[in-house]
C-alpha cells in the first residue's frame, strides 16, 4: 500500500501456490463470415444447373409428341419405336428438371453419336448342305481378317471319320486335328485347356454324341469358352440326335452365339436329319457321302483362311456321292428266273416222280446281286404194271 502511495510500484512476492482461477477456454472464431461465402457459392451452382436446362427448353407448355424433330441421320422419330426423352416440366426447379433429364430413355446411339456399323458380308455364296430337297441352305459367316491360318479341330469319332476329306476341305487353313473314339466333353475340356497356348486363329469342336444327359453341358460350354474366349472363331457342330440327351446338346450349342460373339454354328443335326444316308445303321456315325457332307460343312462355316502375306487356297467342297438309300439311288427290281422240271422213273414200280426246282427271286442293288431260294414242289404220278 505505501509503495502505491508513494508512486512505486507495488512489488509482491511470487508465491509458490498455483493460482486458484480457473483457466478461461480459447474462444472460437466467429462463423457469421461463413454465411457470405456459402450464398455465393449455392447462387452458382443454381445457375450452372438451371443456365443450361433453360437453354434446352425454354419455359413454356410442352410440345406434343408429334413435334418431336427426326435424328440428324434421317431416321424417323418416336412414331417408329424409338425411345425418346419426354418434356420436362417448366415448373420444375432445376435439380428436379436435371433429374427428370438424366433418368429419362434416351436412344444410345443418338445420345453418344455412335452409328452401328454395317454387319461385313459372307464369305461366300449359299451352300445348299445335301443332295435332299429340304436340306438346310448354309450362309457362310463373313471372313476372318488375316492371322495364322491355324485351325485346331477337337472331337469324338464323328470327327474322326472325316479326317481323310477334312483337310481338303478347309483349303488354306493348316489343320491340326485330334478326334478320338469315344471322347466325351471332360477330356475335350481338358485338350483345349493343355494347349491353350497353341490353339491358333480358329477352333472346331464336334463334342456331345457320348453325352448322357442330366443337364451338365450347360457348364461344359461355359468351361470351353471360358478357354476359347480369345480365339477369333470357335466353330461347333450339333449331333445327331440318336438318344434323347442330344437335343439338350444342340439347344444349349445353338444357344451360344448369343452369348459369345466368336461362335458360329455348324448344324450337322438338320443336314444329317434332312439326309438319311448320311448316317450309319447306329444313327451315330457317317457314311462316306456322310464324312464328305460334314467335312464340307464345317469348312463353310470355318471360312477361307487367310494367312499374313501370304496368298492361301479357299474352301473345296467336294461333290457328295450317292448312298444307297439315297435320292437318286436305284430302285430295286425284282427278277424271277424259272428253270425246267426233271422227271425220274423208279424202274419195276411205275412210278415217275416229277422234281420241279424252286422258283429263285433275284434283286439286283447297284453290283450286288442276290438270290432267294423258293419252296420245292414233287408231282407224283403212278402207273400200273401188269405182272
């Protein structure tokens, strides 16, 4: 007190006990200028948003559907079935209207501008399958841009019948075929598998004449594709249809080039069917004209190869020879042959037997000729002998 008098300075003695006052605590700035700064920046994204819908559409009634403009290429407009954005509500704010936009259907292709290109042309003319009216009339798929000229044939015995034509077939392409008698789908799975490395630019698969059924090929599709989903072209042939597993077979083939867009399929179950002698007794393997029919068909469906560089041989199809059986096969007539009696006399009885020989049917089929045996009919007659 004095010393504050006096004019000094009052001096205390620092004392060694903590201050009893509790501590305030930092005081935080202020968010009223936060306010400004977040208006600004909503009124900018309000015109960024509203700036060009209104541009779109300028407010008013909505035009009628028959107002809606063709598409710049000439084609017509909704009146044809194609989808097209309808009116956005003027009334609508902008966030609703980008909305209503962004969800309505659209056209793809008049959205994003893409024009679909033409589908490339066959590589060749129709092939009309077998010598019967109602065999089916092949279009062979368009032509593979240039490659390897590789094709890896896998199959059962149904394929193997054909290697002796199948290389003809095929023309330029280097053919490297493996069939094997009985092969079912979890060894041919295997095969591409192993050499699935070495595949080339296209792949035949004749699989499915020793399925039994149970709904299982399904997965073995799945599974060779899985294998095969690089190579440019997978040919695979239906089977005939011998058991009542096989059309399960061909439903779920015919079904994959919906899926898969390297699928072309070789349907040798409607030629075989619209050409009995294609098929053996067992309804299961081939003939000759048989082996030369699917040999052509798959190189039909395979089409021309064409190597880099290099100038390849196109597709040969074989002429189809007549089977027995077939259309223009001949017709069996049969020939009767009659040969004359031969009488015997039995001395000291009177009685002369009389041996007609047995009437003989011959039917000749091409070259081969065979005879029936008839029934043999004895005449007896008896004469008196006087003593």
């Amino acid at each position: 007190m004095f010393d504050r008098m006096a004019g000094r300075p009052e001096v205390r003695a620092a004392s060694s006990r903590p201050s009893s006052l509790p501590t305030m605590p930092r005081r935080q700035p202020p968010l009223r200028f936060l306010a400004p700064l977040l208006a600004a920046l909503v009124v900018v994204l309000g015109s960024l948003v509203v700036a060009p819908v209104s541009a779109q559409e300028p407010a008013g009634d909505p035009p009628p559907p028959e107002a809606t403009p063709p598409a710049a290429d000439g084609a017509a407009g909704a009146g044809e079935g194609e989808l097209v954005a309808p009116p956005v509500g003027a009334q609508a704010s902008g966030l609703d209207r980008l909305a209503q936009l962004l969800t309505a259907p659209r056209p793809i292709a008049r959205a994003v501008g893409f024009v679909a290109p033409e589908p490339a042309p066959p590589s060749g003319p129709p092939y009309k399958s077998g010598p019967a009216p109602d065999s089916p009339v092949v279009i062979p798929p368009p032509a593979l841009p240039a490659g390897d000229g590789t094709v890896y044939a896998v199959g059962d015995s149904v394929l193997l019948g054909t290697e002796s034509y199948l290389g003809t077939t095929v023309g330029g392409w280097d053919l490297r075929m493996d069939a094997r008698v009985s092969r079912r789908f979890p060894e041919g799975i295997d095969l591409i598998r192993t050499n699935r490395d070495r595949l080339g630019q296209a792949v035949v698969i004749c699989l499915g004449h020793n399925y039994g059924g149970g709904g299982y090929v399904y997965g073995y599709l799945d599974e060779l594709m899985a294998e095969l989903r690089n190579v440019e072209r997978v040919v695979f042939v239906t089977v005939a249809e011998w058991s009542p597993a096989q059309p399960e077979v061909n439903q779920a083939i015919r079904a994959l080039p919906a899926f898969y867009p390297n699928v072309v399929v070789a349907d040798w179950s409607g030629v075989s069917a619209a050409n009995p002698p294609f098929l053996a007794s067992d309804r299961v393997h081939l003939t000759r004209s048989g082996n030369i029919a699917l040999a052509n068909l798959i190189a039909v469906m395979l089409g021309p190869a064409s190597k880099d560089g290099t100038t390849v041989a196109p597709p040969r199809i074989l002429d189809i020879p007549d089977e027995p059986g077939g259309p223009t096969s001949p017709t069996s007539t049969p020939t009767s042959t009659t040969t004359p009696s031969v009488s015997t006399t039995v001395p000291g009885t009177g009685s002369t037997t009389t041996t007609a020989p047995p009437d003989t049917t011959t039917t000749t089929v091409g070259s081969t000729t065979t005879t029936d045996p008839g029934p043999t009919t004895t005449l007896s007659t008896t004469t008196s002998v006087p003593p």
